[in-house]
C-alpha cells in the first residue's frame, strides 16, 4: 500500500506542467507527526510565482503497549496561495484529506474511512539557500464511515458508524528541502 501511495505522488508530480529550477520543487517531512510516531512526506511544487501544489501523506504501522493500534494512512493535496513569493512567508491554503484507519482503543475496535477539506494558514523561514521551516494550522470538516465492535477474538459482531467532525484538521511544523 505504501509504495502504491509513493508512486502516485511521484506519478503526479511529475505530471505537473512545470519548469524545475531553484526553488520550483520540495520535498518535505512534518515533525508534528514524527513526535507521534507516524512517518510523513510531501512533495510541492511552484505552479507560479504565487501558488504551489503540495501532496503529503502519512502512515502509522504500529502496535503499541497491551495491542493498542491506531494504524492509519493519510494523503492531503493542498494547493497555497503566498502573499509575497512562493516558499517565502505568509500563505494561505486550502487542502483535502482522505485516510483509510484501523484502531484498537478503549476495548472498542474501529475500521473505516474520512474524507474533508478545510482551510489553512502559514508561515515559511528561510533558513538556508535550500532548507525551511514552516508552520501551518487548518480548520476544517472531515466525515467519517467506520465499523465498530468490541475488541473480543473471534466475534465479527459489528455496527456501521457516520461521524461528522469540525475543528483542526491540519497541524504542521515542516522541514522542507529545495531541489
């Protein structure tokens, strides 16, 4: 599933009508979900001087402490707008998130879907001629459709579940690389 994801990001970045020069393309990891143990990338592109096009995408495989999942894998295109110059200083986005889940928490097991987009807001430091800093938060919607059951062995007793959430939807504290 994982390089399924990876190839699809690389396939529509490439796809991209663009010229690749300094500052044009980057990649980029999220510390925010790092510190949560769920490794990320992304990948932008300028499609001028004012936007950029960015798909990230997370996964987290893990198992932890008495079977506790909450396994996941997220993708979220976002397309920005800066107010001075692409991958410098304020901007404002809108973005899209879709993510397949399955979690084992609360002796409830949960195994479902979300899809929502929101809007979101951000700052980029230059650090170096090819490395950034950015911080950005999204509000935003997000619908969900899951399964639900206890987290009992063997028992496939389960009820179909819709829950519609508005808040946060996007949190990032980035290091960006420039190509």
């Amino acid at each position: 599933m994982v390089k399924q994801y990876l190839f699809l990001m690389l396939c529509l970045v490439l796809c991209l009508p663009m010229k690749v020069g300094a500052q044009e393309m980057a990649i980029k990891t999220n510390g925010l979900y790092w510190l949560a143990t769920t490794p990320n990338l992304g990948a932008e592109v300028a499609l001028s001087n004012k936007f950029t096009l960015e798909l990230s995408g997370a996964y987290n495989p893990w198992t932890f402490k008495d079977n506790k999942k909450l396994r996941f894998w997220l993708v979220q295109p976002e397309m920005k707008y800066w107010f001075c110059e692409k991958f410098e200083g304020h901007f404002v986005g809108v973005h899209a998130h879709g993510a397949q889940f399955y979690s084992t928490l609360a002796h409830r097991r949960r195994d479902g879907y979300l899809a929502g987009a929101g809007f979101s807001y951000g700052y980029d430091w230059m650090l170096a001629p090819r490395i950034n800093l950015e911080a950005e938060i999204g509000l935003g919607y997000a619908h969900l459709w899951y399964k639900e059951s206890d987290c009992i062995p063997c028992i496939k007793n389960y009820e179909r579940k819709t829950k519609d959430y508005f808040g946060p939807t996007k949190a990032a504290f980035s290091l960006v690389y420039f190509f």
